[in-house]
C-alpha cells in the first residue's frame, strides 16, 4: 500500500459501512455490501468470505491432497473484484481456493488459529509456484486475513487483497479495522441467521407433519393422526380419558365459551403449540399442532444478537454523551480575531474533537481532528487525547506538541487506536500561525485578495509509529485572511447518486467566502444539507474558521 494512500484517513468510510452492516438482515445483501464497499478502496482489488460449513466438493475439490473429506471446511460465499477498474461481484467461483480446508494454506490457519494473519507480498513470499501465478493473474500484492468470531464459535474468515505491497505485520490501523469488521461480519451473520430462521420456520410451518386430532366434550379422541398418536404415546394420559391432563380443562373452556383458544405445551424436550378450533354443532374440538422448538430457540437467539446490538448502540449514545461534554462551551474573544467553531455529531458517536488552549503571552494553540475508534473506549480515547493536547501545548511549537502527543499514544498500555491531528499556534499579536499537520486533510488559508492556499498533511496520523518528527509551517495574516479546518463528514457526504461533495467543492466554497466566519461556517452547512437532500449524516461534521480582522 503506498503511503500516500495511508496519510489519508479512510476510517471514516469504514464507520458508515458498520452502521449500514447493522442494519441489513439478509446474508446474500449484507455480504454484496460489504464486498462492494470495501471493492469503493483504491488500494484494494479483491475481498473474499468464507464460512465454515460441511465439505460437499469432497472427490472433485483442487484441495483433496491435504484433506480428509467430508470434514466442515471454508466455503467461498462471496468473491468481489475489480476487473478493468470496474467493481463486480463473481459468482460460482471454482479456483484452488474455492474449498479451504482448516489449518490448510495462510487462509486455512487464520481460521484454526482464530487469528488475523498477514501476507505483505504474494509473488515474492509465496514458495508456491501456482500461488504466485494466482496473484499476477488477479493483479493483486498482498492479503491481510481476519476470523470471523461470535461468541467464540469460528463463523469464517474475511481477505483483503491489495493491489501492491505492505510492509512486514500490515498497516497497525488496517488491523485495527480489520479485525472490528470481521467483528461486525460475525455479529450481523448471526442477526441475519437468527432473523432467517424465525422466517423460514414461518413460512414453512404448514408443511410440517404436524400432530392434528379431534376430540369431543367428553376427552375421548375421535380422529389423530400418526403425529399425534406418536406424541401421545408416552404421554401420560388425564382424568379426561386418553388425553393428556393438560388439554382437559382448555377443551371444556373452549366448549363453553365458543371461543378458540392457544395452548402452548412442553413435551419430549420440545415445545409444541395447539390451536384449538369448536365445531359447536357437532360437540367437538379440532386441534391443529405445531412443533415450535426451533422457532423458540431461533427467537431466543435473536434476543441476544438484539441485546448486545442494543448494548453496542447504547454506548454509542453513551460516547456522543461523552464526546460532546469535552469539547469547548465557548470561543476565544480577542478585538482583532473572530472565530466559529461548530460539530453536528452523526448518529451516535464519531472521533471528531477540537479545543482551544490558551498558551500566554496572547497567543493561543488550537487542536482538531479525528480519533478514529467507535463507542465508550473511544470517547474516553478521545477525552484523554484532549487531555494530552492540554498537557503537553506549553509553548508555541506545533511540531514539538504532535510529537509529543504521538509518544504519549504510543506508550499508553493498551493503546489500539490513532487521530489524524492538526495544531496550530496563534500569535495573535503578531499576526502569525504556525501549523503541523498529521495526516488530516488539508487546511485552507483563504487570503484577502482572493487566492486560496492549501497545506497539507506533513506526516502520518499520531497514535500508530514511535519517533515521528512533525514539520512545521509558518503564516503572516493579514486583516481579511482567514483559515479554515474541517473533518471528513464535510467532504465525504453523498448526494442521491452516492457522489460525494468533495475537497475541491469545499475550497471553492472557501475560496468565494467573504464573510465572517460564523456567516462562512452557516453556509458551508447549508451548502452540505442541500447536497446530501437533508440526509442523515454518516460521519460527524465538524468546521472551525477564524480571521484575522485587523492590525494588534
């Protein structure tokens, strides 16, 4: 993967393909999404699904050398590729590696082992002729596999496959992402399995051998059929004749009221429902039975995958709680500079922070960006970065703060996740800005006379490699100049087309401002909702503008 590609942070995207994945209940969508969105990836070009199931190409499988047969192994479900720069999903694939055995090949291992395994090049690595012959032939580089897990059952194992190589272990945030959507991957599988099941069992109940039989008032059975006379059968017999004691009571009801009645009995260690029909005319009772274990157990399991969804979207209300708690109430006042700053959070939670710290001697440091993560851990990840930023601004050195707050991150025990950060220090007696930048998009500087300049990214994002050095850049303001920072919720929104609006739409946006920032920023936001439809955010949309206004 180039590095260039990785100072750019995708984890955005990656959070709105998790929240759209909750939502799907149908295997066959939810596997075609994520293929297709993972395929949206410039560096990417293949993403591959296996689920682990009963082996059924035994005689003819590439792979029957290194397995026994007839023995649960991989199945390929789902196989999306770019073919000529066009994304497409390939059905009925038949290659080597349509049928993996466990522990068998890279893929293979990763699900014995249940652990995230990564190859960085193919063709040097592989002492396998064919394999490398595969990866020239599909035009890809390297593989970064995951397992797919659910309550410590291996599901599958989910492959990517980019199109050049990565270094030695991966990329630290590409393991991260990977392994929280192999996460999902398990957790929406078995919503979608828990979902099919109570479906199908719907769909199919009456074409079940069901117990049916008819009896009168007095308990006698008039009419049962092989079902019935089967589940009778060591079934103890009531004090009304040959039915079970269970049903007396229930068939005079029924008689006396006219009315038809449920009756859900346990029975053989399974849990049978009966609908219990009068024929009042005729004195008797048809009743209709059903055998609805599976239906139950299936409903059960669905109460659990919608608990521990409801668990994970209640700490996401939890991390928007968090988030917004920590970030400043009010802006900097100083008769020569305005400033605006504003977040609209998405649905439940997202990274984005900034702050302003106040650094003496009328200059003041300013720290946005985006931590990437989701939930509670996150929003406390991200109150504690604020914390760092707080701790560690002491002078007017915005290279020397990243580095610092880079090392901090690194050294946190725990530590899983990483920001794209900016700082930025104010001399505001002056009129002068000095700026780092790791790994956030570009900030505008909008100059009085009608230019636009941008600056860009210096290094990576904090949080991921020890020892990184920041460089720094240095701005003279004049009366009119203004700059302007954002996050990816401001250039990554969708039209109805799923187009996004785009870095060049926003400095253009920028370039024709010639307001006061919160005038600029009221504009930028109505320019987005127009665009999107009023659409409900993916990502939060955070936008900070100051300007200079006038000599010290």
């Amino acid at each position: 993967m180039k590095s260039e590609v990785q100072m750019e942070p995708e984890f955005e995207s990656m959070k709105a393909l998790l929240l759209d994945m909750a939502q799907e209940v149908k295997w066959e969508s939810l596997i075609a999404l994520i293929g297709d969105r993972l395929l949206q990836r410039p560096h990417l070009s293949m993403v591959r699904i296996w689920l682990v199931k009963q082996g059924d190409r035994c005689e003819s499988c590439p792979m029957k050398g290194e397995c026994p047969g007839e023995l649960p192994c991989l199945h390929l479900e789902s196989c999306n590729e770019k073919i000529q720069g066009a994304r497409k999903r390939i059905d009925d694939v038949k290659d080597t590696y349509s049928r993996i055995p466990l522990g068998k090949t890279k893929i293979g291992q990763i699900a014995e082992t249940k652990k995230p395994f990564v190859v960085s090049n193919i063709v040097t690595e592989s002492k396998k002729e064919a394999n490398r012959k595969w990866a020239s032939e599909k035009n890809i580089c390297g593989m970064a596999g995951f397992p797919i897990v659910f309550k410590n059952k291996l599901l599958g194992v989910v492959a990517v496959f980019p199109d050049n190589p990565m270094p030695a272990g991966g990329y630290p945030e590409g393991q991260i992402w990977g392994q929280i959507l192999s996460d999902h991957i398990a957790a929406a599988f078995a919503n979608a399995e828990a979902f099919d099941e109570v479906e199908s069992l719907s769909r199919f109940a009456s074409e079940n051998p069901n117990p049916v039989f008819r009896v009168g008032r007095d308990g006698k059975i008039i009419y049962a059929n092989d079902s019935a006379e089967y589940l009778f059968s060591a079934w103890k017999s009531g004090p009304c004749s040959s039915l079970p004691e269970e049903f007396c009571d229930p068939i005079r009801d029924v008689l006396d009221s006219g009315a038809q009645k449920e009756l859900e009995i346990a029975n053989r260690g399974s849990i049978f429902t009966f609908d219990m029909v009068p024929i009042l005319e005729m004195n008797y009772i048809n009743v209709y039975g059903r055998d609805i274990t599976a239906a139950r157990e299936a409903e059960k399991k669905l109460r659990i995958v919608m608990a521990e969804k409801e668990k994970m979207e209640g700490e996401l209300r939890l991390a928007g709680r968090v988030q917004k708690d920590f970030l400043p109430t009010c802006l900097p006042q100083n008769p020569h500079y305005r400033f605006s700053a504003r977040m609209t959070p998405a649905k439940f939670v997202g990274g984005d922070f900034f702050d302003f710290i106040d650094l003496g001697e009328n200059r003041l440091g300013i720290a946005f960006g985006d931590l990437a993560g989701k939930g509670v851990s996150a929003a406390l990840s991200m109150a504690r970065l604020m914390s760092d930023f707080r701790y560690v601004a002491r002078d007017c050195d915005p290279g020397g703060v990243l580095r610092a707050v880079n090392e901090i991150m690194i050294e946190r025990p725990g530590q899983t996740t990483f920001a794209t950060a900016v700082f930025l220090c104010l001399d505001m007696a002056q009129g002068t800005v000095k700026i780092s930048n790791a790994g956030h998009l570009p900030i505008i500087l909008n100059r009085r006379n009608g230019s636009v300049e941008r600056y860009d990214a210096g290094q990576i994002p904090v949080g991921i490699l020890p020892g990184l050095l920041f460089p720094v850049q240095e701005i003279s303001l004049e009366p009119g100049d203004f700059i302007f920072l954002y996050t990816d919720g401001a250039v990554e929104i969708e039209d109805s087309q799923h187009c996004q609006f785009g870095l060049e739409r926003l400095i253009q946006l920028a370039k024709e401002n010639r307001s006061e920032p919160e005038i600029f920023l009221d504009r930028v936001e109505s320019t987005l909702q127009g665009y999107s439809q009023n659409a409900p955010l993916r990502d939060d949309q955070t936008l900070l503008a100051f300007e200079r206004i006038s000599f010290s």
